[in-house]
C-alpha cells in the first residue's frame, strides 16, 4: 500500500475494508443469531416469522444506524448455506482477522520485538487454545486493549480511504 499509487491505494482499501466489515460486522450478525437460535431452539421449535424476526433484530444488533430504511433481509437466515451444515461457521473468520490486525498492531508499536516471537507463533498455532498460546508471546486475548487494538487498524484504514476519496473529488 506505501508503495502504491493512491488510485492503487484506493482500490486496495476499498477490498481490504469491503472484507472487514463483512466479516466483522456480518459475521456477528451471524453468530448472535445463530446463539440466540440455539438458545430458544432448546425450548421450541421457531415459526418461519419468528425466525425471520430474529434474524432482523441480530442484523439490527450488529449493524444498527448504518442500515439503509428497507435493507433488512428478513429470511437471510434461509439462503445463508452454512447455517445448515456447521454451527458458528463465521466465527473463525472473525477471530482470524482480529487476532490478526492485532498482532499486526503490535509489531507497529514495537517491531523489533515482535519480529522476534513472530515466526515461533506462527508455527505453533493450532498447538493449543488461542489464548495460552498467545500468551506464550506475551499477548493477552483476554484484554479489550488488544481487541481495540484491532479494531485501531481498521479505523486507520477507514481514515485513509476517507482522505483518498476526498483528495479525487
């Protein structure tokens, strides 16, 4: 991206935050209902209304105020294939990326140190649960600094875009 010029960057903003926002925002979307669908399936079977209701109010949940009047897809929840084959299919996604930009956000902060444990972490992910690994590394999972931290980087990206788009108008 540094080195691209800013029709490139651009381009490439645009993809990178296309992607973010589905898999953090969709996705949550996703897995709240599918949590809440879990839990009040334990109880009863779910009308075709109540489901699409559900649906709405988890879409609503995760997107709020950014939702266009009318965007609403009230039987979504029927065309999504993964609902129907693993539970909580977006999850990893979600996740990945966070625990990504995340670390990604520490070796800004200090990129020495982080080069160091680096490649070490990276072999020995899916060696053990994600928060005693990270650890290991000196990382805390557990903390909402690392998770704003994420979010921090995509916030910068967002930034950037705004002020590429504003520059060509």
């Amino acid at each position: 991206l540094a080195t691209a010029v800013p029709q490139d960057q651009l381009i490439i903003l645009d993809g990178l935050l296309e992607y973010a926002a589905r898999v953090v925002l969709g996705a949550s979307s996703n897995f709240m209902f599918e949590e809440k669908l879990f839990e009040k399936r334990k109880e009863r079977e779910l009308s075709v209304e109540e489901l699409c209701a559900l649906d709405e109010e988890t879409q609503l949940a995760s997107l709020g105020d950014a939702l266009e009047d009318g965007s609403l897809h009230p039987y979504r929840w029927a065309y999504v294939p993964h609902y129907y084959g693993s539970t909580f299919y977006n999850f990893p996604y979600t996740f990945g990326l966070l625990f990504g930009l995340g670390l990604y956000a520490q070796y800004q902060a200090e990129p020495e140190p982080f080069k160091a444990g680096y490649d070490e972490l990276l072999s020995m992910t899916g060696m053990g649960n994600a928060a005693d690994l990270a650890n290991r590394f000196g990382i805390d999972i557990r903390s909402e600094a690392f998770w704003e931290a994420s979010l921090d980087v995509l916030r910068a990206d967002i930034d950037k875009f705004v002020a590429l788009v504003e520059a060509t108008e």
